[in-house]
C-alpha cells in the first residue's frame, strides 16, 4: 500500500522455476514480512519444445520393372546448442504411395516415427521419381521375292527392355506400312509410346526383289540361199509367276550377234535383248543360226566330134 513495491518485502523469497528439457517448473515463493499477511501463489516456467522440421530427402531411379521400398534419408532443420538426431528417440519409417511404386510417375514419399522430448517433429515429404528407361524399337525387316501377290512385313523387336520383360508389355506400340506387290522397298514404321520406356524407333522395310527370268532364243536353220540372215526364230520364256507372260515386258525383243548378216553356209550366233521389266531381273540365253549348204549336183560338159588327127 501507500506505492509501497516488492522490494520492502525482504522476507520473502521463491525456489524453483529451473529446468534444461521441455517441460514445467514450479517457482514458488515463501516467508514473512512485518507489515502485510502473505498469500503465496505458485508460477511456473513453461519451457516448449523446440519446433524440429525433418524433410525426405527426394529419390529418383529409372524403370527396372522392381516394386520400390524404403527412401533416400532425410535433413533436419531446428536442432539447437549443436544437438543432432542422436537426441530423437523412434525410428524413421517412410510411407506415402512410393513404398511399392513399379511403374515411372512420381509418387510420394513420406516419412514419420520419431519422437523427442525437446522438439515438437513436424514433417515435410519428399517426392519419388521414377523415370522412364530407355528402349529402341526396331520394326521387322523381310526379304523376299516377286511372285504377283501382295506382301507383307509386320511386327516389332524391343532392345533395352528390364526384368526380362518382352515386346507383349508394349501395348501402346504399332506398326504401318511394309506392304506391296511390286518389287522394290517399302518401309515398316513403328510409332506410339509407353508408360515406362522412352523409345526410340528404328525403320524396317520389306525389300521385294525382282523375279528371275531367263529369255531363251529359239535356235534358227536355213538352207544357203546366198540371202543374207536378219531377225531371230522367236523366245522362250521361263520364270514368269502368276499366270502373268510377256505382256508384263516393256521394250523390244532386239536380235544380234553374228546370225546378223550371215550369208554362207555355217553356224553363227543368236544373240538377243532389248527387254525390261519391273518386277523381273531378266537374264538372256543366246541360240544358234545354222546355215545348211544347199545341195548342187555338178555335170561334166560331153562333145560329139569327128576324128581329124589331132587332139581334141
């Protein structure tokens, strides 16, 4: 009273109120004085835990077809006077959708169960990413030859596939083209994506090679008739397919050699050419003019004289 302060209070005194942890420690307050009737009332000192943030550090791992478990450890940020986790008690635990994650995405990675008396946890999750993995697709070739009908390549092979996967997980994968008649190349494209593989595409083709045709020269024969020889005695053909005949040729049926001309009597040869075609490699087989002599019957010249002593 009368703006009197605590310090004319020298009776009293408090004990108490100390502590190092997270915790509450009573202050209380004892003793006399002269002029005023004491009521104590206890305090206390509220020590709070300090805020700790323990961050899941990201992971990342390319596609290899394994469910994944566990994380990539974390960081701390709040420990103070140089503490460090050795003062947390638990064990870390990660959770969230990136525990069993398979397929590339990113999933969630989360992480808890720990404690400490001295810092109140709070926890920031980190990020599972798992990328696609690399892959060449590689669209079938084939070879074959002419034969009038259409044909066809089709179909795939994967290189860079994981955990003995095949080309069936590829589902998402097609191809187009690789079809024809006639002959030539004719590309197979594969295209399309997947899930877990970044692809690359190779190009296949379907290489038609030309028919084999031989044209065989029909051999030739005359009797000298002191004319000379020019032309040819008609082809054979062989390797046509189909049903298809000489209508498919483009050019001219040429004859040479040195049937060309011929006069006398003898053998020369038929040589022959000129022709194309598209879908037939053509090969030619040369024959033979053959020139007979003609027949001649040779008569001594006769006389009727009359003897005059001399030679006659």
């Amino acid at each position: 009273v009368n703006g009197e302060s605590e310090s004319v209070l020298t009776g009293v005194t408090t004990s108490g109120g100390s502590g190092t942890n997270a915790g509450s420690y009573l202050l209380t307050a004892s003793g006399s004085d002269g002029n005023y009737a004491l009521t104590f009332v206890e305090g206390v000192l509220t020590i709070d835990k300090a805020a700790l943030t323990v961050t899941a550090n990201d992971a990342a791992k390319t596609y290899n077809g394994l469910a994944w478990s566990g994380g990539n450890g974390v960081t701390y940020s709040g420990f103070v006077n140089g503490e460090n986790q050795s003062v947390l008690d638990g064990s870390l635990a990660y959770g969230g959708d990136a525990q069993g994650a398979t397929n590339a995405g990113s999933y969630a990675l989360d992480i808890g169960g720990l404690n400490a008396g001295n810092y109140a946890i709070s926890y920031q999750g980190g990020n599972l990413t798992i990328n696609k993995a690399a892959a060449t697709i590689t669209a079938n070739s084939a070879n074959v030859t002419y034969n009038g009908q259409q044909q066809n390549v089709s179909g795939f092979t994967a290189s860079g596939l994981v955990n003995g996967e095949t080309e069936s997980v590829l589902t998402g994968v097609t191809t187009s083209g690789g079809s024809g008649t006639n002959a030539g190349s004719y590309l197979l494209t594969a295209s399309g994506s997947d899930g877990n593989y970044a692809l690359t595409f190779v190009d296949g083709v379907l290489t038609i090679d030309k028919a084999a045709l031989t044209v065989t020269a029909n051999d030739a024969a005359k009797t000298y008739d002191g004319l000379a020889w020019s032309g040819g005695n008609g082809v054979s053909y062989s390797g046509f397919v189909n049903g298809e005949n000489q209508s498919v040729l483009d050019g001219a049926l040429v004859y040479s050699g040195d049937a060309q001309g011929a006069t006398n009597a003898g053998s020369y040869a038929l040589d022959i050419g000129g022709l194309n075609a598209g879908n037939y490699a053509i090969s030619y087989q040369g024959g033979n003019l053959t020139i007979n002599k003609a027949a001649a019957t040779i008569t001594a010249n006769s006389a009727n004289v009359t003897y005059n002593g001399q030679q006659q």
